[in-house]
C-alpha cells in the first residue's frame, strides 16, 4: 500500500473508536439511564481536556522536546476512548486495546511518532484518563 492509503487508513482510527464509544454511550443512557450516559461523557470530555491540556504545557514549556521527543496527540486522543472501553466495556477492552497496538504501529510505519513519543504519552495520560473515567463510573453506580 502507498503512503497515503496507510495515511487514510490512520486517519480514520480515531473517528471509527469515537463513533464506537458514542454509540456505547448512548446504549448505557437508554439502558441504565440518562444520568449514567452522561456521566459516561462527562469521563470522556474530562479527559480530553486532560491530555490537551497536557499537550499545552508541552508546547509552552518543551517538556518532551527537552527529550529530543514528542508529545503524540494522536495516541493521547485515541486513549481516551480506549479508556472509556476499558472502564465501561471490559469484553471490548482486549479488543480495543490490541487495535491501539496496532494504531500504534501505523503510526510508526507513517514515521508520525517514535515508540518512544507513543510510550511516554501513554504512561503520562494513561493514569489520569483511567482515573476520570473509573470516579465517574462509580458516581454513576449510586
């Protein structure tokens, strides 16, 4: 395949796991209420301010270019859906997750990161994204 078909390809990962998650959510709005569903996208959109607001203090202070490195938005947005997966779907999670590996490859193969801009991202933000998606999935318990 070309360059640009991968391209293609790598451009519609996020969108298909967003259109995923937006249907997971909807499904837990109707089936266990409005209050869950939002709560659910209250986790999400928490934790998309997170890790933007992660990539603003690297872009103002350099913290991964310090590193010779780069911050990967493109693997910091799709973990959070892959955190919301592994919260509230845990029989999708392995599938989900196997489909960030291989995201993760493509996007390597593409030369957009490094492994090691995809592997400090995720142990940076992957904390903080299961923690606002896990508290609000047990305020959603009550």
């Amino acid at each position: 395949m070309t360059f640009e078909q991968w391209a293609f390809i790598a451009d519609l990962y996020t969108p298909i796991i967003v259109i995923v998650c937006i249907i997971c959510m909807l499904l837990a709005g109707r089936d266990h209420g409005l209050k869950n569903g939002l709560l659910q996208l209250g986790g999400v959109v928490l934790s998309t301010v997170f890790i933007y607001a992660v990539m603003f203090v690297d872009n103002i202070i350099g913290i991964w270019p310090a590193f010779d490195l780069d911050y990967s938005t493109h693997t910091a947005i799709a973990l959070v859906f892959i955190g919301y997966f592994m919260v509230y779907t845990p029989k999708l999670s392995v599938l989900m997750i196997l489909s960030m590996m291989g995201y993760a490859a493509l996007m390597m193969h593409q030369k957009y990161h490094t492994l090691a801009d995809i592997m400090t991202t995720t142990i940076c933000v992957m904390p903080i994204i299961l923690l606002c998606q896990y508290k609000l999935s047990v305020i959603a318990k009550r």
